[in-house]
C-alpha cells in the first residue's frame, strides 16, 4: 500500500527513546507495531538454508549442516543482540513449548502446504472450524495471470459458514463463555470494562437485532466510524453475523474523506459515537460524520439513519448536534433488542468486509475480503506467528480502523478463544509510560517489569536493525522472540513472519514465508532471481486470505496488483533475501530514489542515519535534483536532550557515507522533533514529499495524523 494505502507490516522507523507506537501482554501483540508475549532462556540450535524460495530449495534446516557457523549466536536470555549479522536463538525451553518447535517441522507443513494446498487448508478449515455445509470438490480455484482471462481467486467457495459464530458461539460451546473476551482501557487510567465472551454474545445479538429491525440485509454494507470502544468489534462482529459487509473507517479521518467511502459504498447505515477523548483532547466525531452526510446527499447518496453511542466520558448527550429522524442514540434503542439472535449463513465467498487504502492521489480504494479464506487464514496467522497459549493476554495496540485491527483485534485473536486488550487513548497520555503500566496491569511488560512478555510482534514501516536491538533488548529484556511480520491490508494476514520456536531470527528480517505462500523476487522484466538478490517482491499463487478484488473496480484490482508482472501478485514492495535465504524488506518501491543513476532504497539509507548514536528516528524522500535527476532528502528526529547543530548534520551524513557510499549522502538534513504518523505508527510519506519540495499548498488531508500539529512543525523548521 503507498502510504496509508499500503501496510507492509516490518516496524515504524528506528527510536532510541520509546516509540510511540509500541504495545505489548502475556502474548502481546501491538497494532501497525506490534507485541506478543511469552518467556525462554537456553539454545536450540537450528541451521539454515542457502535461501528459501520455493519448497525444493528449503531442503535442510535440521540439525548439522553448518551454513551459520561463521555468524555470531546469540541465544534469547544471555545475550544484547548488537551486530547485524547476528542470528538471535529462541532458548531451548521456548523452542520445547512451541506450536512449531524446529526448522524441521516448519518445513514439513510448509512443503504440504505448498504441494497440497488443498489438502493443507481443507484439514485446518475442517478442524478447527464450524461449518454449516462443506464444499464441493474443489477447494480453490485460481487465476493470477491477466493474459489467460480475468484475475479470480476463490477458497471454499461452496461452503457455508459465519465467522462472528466461529468467533463467538463456538467459543462458548466449547466452554469458553466465562472467559474474558474484551478488556478495554480508556483514554483515562483508571477506566475499564470487560466482556466475557458469552456477554459479548450477547451485546453482539442486540444490536445485530437492531440493525435488522432498520432493514439490513445480507450484502448490505455499514460504515463504522468508531473510536477503540467495545462497541466497535461489537459492531463488526454484529454485521458478520447478519451477513452485513461493514467498511470500518479510521476515526481519524475527515469528513471528505469518510464522505468519499460512503458515496462508494452506499451503507444502510452509518454507526459513531459523538466525542471521543484523544489524551486531554475532544475529538467531535458526530459533527464530522455529519458534515459527511451533508457532502454524500449532495452526490446522491443519503443516509437514514445514524446510530450514535453516547460517549459520556467525552460528551454528554444534551451537547452533541442532533438531527431529529435520523440520528439514533444507541443506548436508547439496541438494548432494547433480545440478546439471542439467529445466524446467517454465508458462501465462504461472500463479502465480509470493505477496508479502504488511500494513496497521495485518486480515489480510495475499496478491498474487499470475503468470509471463509480470511477466516481460515487469519486465525491460523494469529495462532502461530504469536505461538499463541490459552493463558495468554494479548494486546494489539492497532485501531480497528486498519486492517491490523481487524485480523489482530477482532477476528484473528477471537476465533482461538483468546483473551484480547482494547485501548481507547494514546501510548503517551498521561505519560509516556501508559503502555507499560498496561502491560503490568495485565501482568504481561525498570517502573515497569515486562517480566510477563512472552513474544513481541511489530509491524508498519521495515524495520531497522537498530529499531530490533531497541526492541528486544530493552522492553523484551533479551529474552522475547519478536515477531516481525511483513503482510498488507490486500493479503488479510502475515505472508513472511517468524515462527518464534522455529528458526534464530536476524535483527530487521521478516524471515521466511507463512504457510502456503510462495514469495518470489523478480527483476525488473518478471524473471524468478534465485539465491541472493535484490528485486521485487511478488506472490506466486494463492492463499485463503487474499482480497478478491477492490470494490467496483475489478479492472483497477487487476491493473494494479496483477498486470506489472503477469502470473504473480504485485506486492509493490521491494526486497532482498540473503545467503542463508532470509527475506529483507527495503520498502515501496516507489520509495526507491535514482539518485545519478544509483538506484537507493530510502529504507536503506533511513538505517544508516539511525545507526548514529544521535538520531532516534529518521524518514527519506526523494526530490527533484538539476544535476543528479533526484536528491535525498532525510527528516532526522534526534535523542531526547541533544541540540540541532551543523556538526551533528555533517556527523549524520557522514554515517550515511562510511555506510552506504558517498552516493547515497543525504543532500538535506531537515531536524523533524517528530514525524507525522497516523495512530497505528504509518509515516504519512507523501506529505513528507510535498514539504521536502516545498509544495504547501498540496498537502492535502492530514487528518488521519495522531498528531496534526507535527506538519506545522516541520514546515517552521524547512530552512534551519
């Protein structure tokens, strides 16, 4: 995805001082940045492969062959993980606990899942799930090449199924109603809730009730446009179980924005709230969805009905706009309804859910997900990419509005009866320490001992070796796994993550691939490159838990995903995999600047100015250059307590230079106190462009900022 458009899930740049974005639990696991926790402490020792590209090469990760032996070991609980080359070890104790315990038998289930695919999903899908009626013969069918017809990808088509009654009711018949489901944490400390998942069942059918008493209907869509409250997977889940295809919209976003995605989609309904505190800030949310209706009529699109929860830590009721006719208070209707309500059964392909992606131009894009694929696939991501344990707390710090909170919120965590965080506020309100007291709160992560974390995941931007060290070093304690995925809102679930127990991991790899994905690096015609390389990233063949296509628009799906390189998905990213077959992740590659004819990945060149003792953080853009056809420029955030000066700028191109090459010198070190991000950590990169190219006036929205006043900042520091 460009921008928000995209989230290849690797790490939000390089901190020395704590992140924002930073969550964690027992099995923690935080949102376009994640954590996921569990404990280990003595080697395992695994080896490598000389790459890992399709089955045939993976032939020999078990013990004794030496293709590691020349790199540093380090195992999880004795060690700092410093160099890059450093192989960090899961300890034999964690690695004894694990779902997947080795490299051998990672491979095993990998070669079926890649041979047998069908077979490999079936069993899962049998097992592990309810269904009302199994499919036919066919498993899946597939066309990811334009040449041969039009691009189809289905999964189970024929099977009928519900995923709220996978997430929900089969939980509880299987013992699990008493068990917590939901604990939530406002934006104020001191504040909470919780569900069990029989309560949550129950709140679920309510307003599933409700909402069919308006007239919604299977197929119908509703858009939710709710902050991080228990009503906003109540609302989710509700809408799977009529068969209603909700589009979460960020609730970030401005009203042109949540304006466009309603005309798109044409909702039954629009569900907000009417204020929701952001730190010590009130946000208004019921005046911005309602300056939205007001623009989508004037495109012929209105809404009937707005149903509102009243927010009462926020604001009251007698002082939120209020449209007679329309506009419905929650708390005076859904309860109202039984809290029993029948399921409806879907096709496992139908539609489940609309996530909009936005890029710097043009018209959000409606992916499309369907039932049965993403259900699988998901739950199956969640269980062993976090090595998840029924005792586990888990805790996503993603909002529901990006595709990280609907698989590592909602439905991925749920579907394995987990017990899951939801938090309303800000990792820095009241202070920078809110998340850890969660974590202790929680009992899962110096005021705070973390002692509980068992895993860590993180995701968003491509991690930096440094951002790694950070990470497992000082909120892991050199003792958690990190689970460091690389995945899209268009791929549902993680494509490249580790297995905690399975394999040593090195500091910023995601590692290798996911059950039943087939990651391919292509040169710039489409040919296959095998063993060390650089290239694009592609997908050779279909997994359960891919898009189908974007909504109304099926020509763009196919233009844009699968015509670059026929026969593949176009990831749009770019990576390189190493002697010993790790996957590296460099970015878009439309992050690449061609600079006199060096082409540079910005993710590179961002890593080098981290690796400087000074900076906490940087991003790179490219602009235009007269001589060089495009310059780099580098926004620098440095460590708390350190002055901008002309000797810590030359200090940082140096780093640049000793590391990379004099080419790949930065031609501009703009001082950045921080950068403009949304609330799940995405750096806004096109706006980073329109100031690096001093092209104010086209900013364009930055509403989706967790903190807007950032562009302001930057813009006053563009000529010191």
């Amino acid at each position: 995805m460009s921008d928000e458009s995209r989230d290849p899930i690797p790490i939000s740049n390089c901190y020395k001082k704590r992140p924002s974005w930073i969550s964690s639990s027992k099995s923690i696991a935080g949102g376009l940045a994640s954590l996921s926790l569990m404990a280990s402490s003595s080697p395992n020792k695994l080896t490598t492969t000389n790459h890992l590209r399709h089955v045939e090469s993976m032939a020999s990760f078990p013990s004794g062959a030496g293709h590691i032996s020349h790199l540093n070991a380090i195992i999880l609980g004795e060690s700092l993980a410093s160099e890059e080359d450093d192989l960090v070890y899961p300890s034999h104790d964690f690695s004894r606990h694990a779902l997947i315990p080795s490299p051998h038998e990672y491979l095993e289930m990998y070669k079926r899942s890649i041979e047998d695919p069908a077979g490999f999903w079936s069993d899962i899908a049998l097992s592990e799930f309810y269904w009302k009626q199994r499919w036919g013969d066919q498993v899946y069918s597939e066309n990811l090449d334009v040449n041969k017809g039009n691009i189809k990808i289905e999964w189970f088509k024929g099977g009928i199924t519900n995923i709220c009654y996978n997430c929900l009711d089969r939980n509880i018949d299987a013992g699990l109603g008493g068990k917590i489901a939901l604990y939530w944490e406002s934006n104020e400390p001191g504040f909470d809730a919780n569900l069990t998942y029989s309560q949550l069942l129950h709140h679920v059918c309510q307003l599933a009730n409700y909402l069919k008493s308006i007239g919604v209907r299977k197929g119908d869509a509703v858009v939710v446009y709710l902050p991080m409250l228990l009503e906003l997977p109540i609302t989710m889940l509700a809408c799977a179980r009529i068969g209603a295809v909700h589009s979460v919209v960020f609730a970030g976003f401005s009203s042109d924005s949540l304006a466009q995605r309603i005309v798109d989609c044409k909702p039954k309904v629009v569900i907000t709230c009417n204020a929701v505190k952001r730190g010590p800030k009130t946000i208004h949310l019921k005046d911005i969805v309602d300056a939205a209706l007001v623009e989508s009529a004037k495109d012929g699109v209105s809404i009937d009905v707005c149903l509102t929860y009243e927010n009462q830590s926020a604001l009251k009721r007698e002082s939120t706009k209020w449209q007679e006719g329309r506009d419905k208070w929650w708390q005076d209707v859904v309860p109202k309804y039984p809290t029993t309500c029948e399921v409806e059964w879907v096709d496992a392909e139908d539609p489940l859910f609309l996530l909009y992606t936005s890029g710097s131009t043009g018209k959000p894009k409606g992916v499309l997900h369907t039932t049965g694929g993403y259900m699988v696939y998901t739950a199956t991501t969640f269980k062993y990419a976090f090595d998840y344990k029924e005792s586990d707390i888990y805790w996503c710090t993603a909002d529901c509005g990006w595709i990280t909170g609907h698989s590592y919120v909602t439905y991925g965590p749920m579907l394995n009866g987990a017990t899951v965080v939801l938090f309303e506020g800000a990792p820095n309100y009241p202070d920078s320490g809110r998340c850890w007291d969660i974590v202790d709160k929680y009992k899962y992560v110096t005021r705070y001992s973390r002692k509980s974390l068992r895993v860590l995941g993180s995701v968003g931007e491509p991690i930096n070796p440094s951002a790694w060290r950070w990470f497992f070093n000082l909120v892991g304690g050199s003792s958690c796994p990190i689970s460091d995925t690389w995945w899209q809102t268009e791929t549902g679930g993680f494509m490249i993550t580790p297995l905690p127990g399975a394999w040593p991991q090195k500091p910023g790899s995601a590692t290798f691939p996911f059950f039943g994905v087939q990651p391919v690096i292509v040169d710039e015609k489409g040919n296959e490159i095998d063993g060390e390389c650089s290239g694009y990233l592609c997908v050779k063949g279909s997994w359960p838990g891919a898009f189908r296509t974007l909504y109304g628009d099926h020509e763009r799906y196919e233009t844009t995903y699968f015509r670059p390189f026929p026969g593949y998905y176009f990831t749009g990213d770019g990576c390189s995999r190493d002697k010993d077959g790790y996957h590296w992740l460099t970015g878009r590659v439309d992050d690449v600047i061609n600079v006199s004819g060096h082409r540079i990945g910005t993710a590179e060149v961002e890593s080098a100015l981290v690796s400087h003792p000074q900076c906490a953080e940087a991003a790179v853009v490219g602009v235009e250059h007269e001589v060089k056809g495009q310059g780099i420029y580098a926004f620098v955030t440095i460590v708390e307590g350190i002055s901008y000066s002309e000797e810590l700028r030359k200090s940082l191109i140096l780093a640049v230079r000793n590391q990379i090459g004099a080419f790949a010198a930065p031609d501009k070190i703009h001082w950045a106190p921080s950068l403009p991000k949304t609330r799940s950590g995405k750096i806004m990169r096109r706006i980073l462009r329109k100031i690096a190219s001093r092209q104010l006036d086209e900013l364009g929205d930055t509403s989706t900022l967790a903190e807007p006043g950032v562009v302001d900042q930057l813009i006053a520091l563009a000529d010191h």
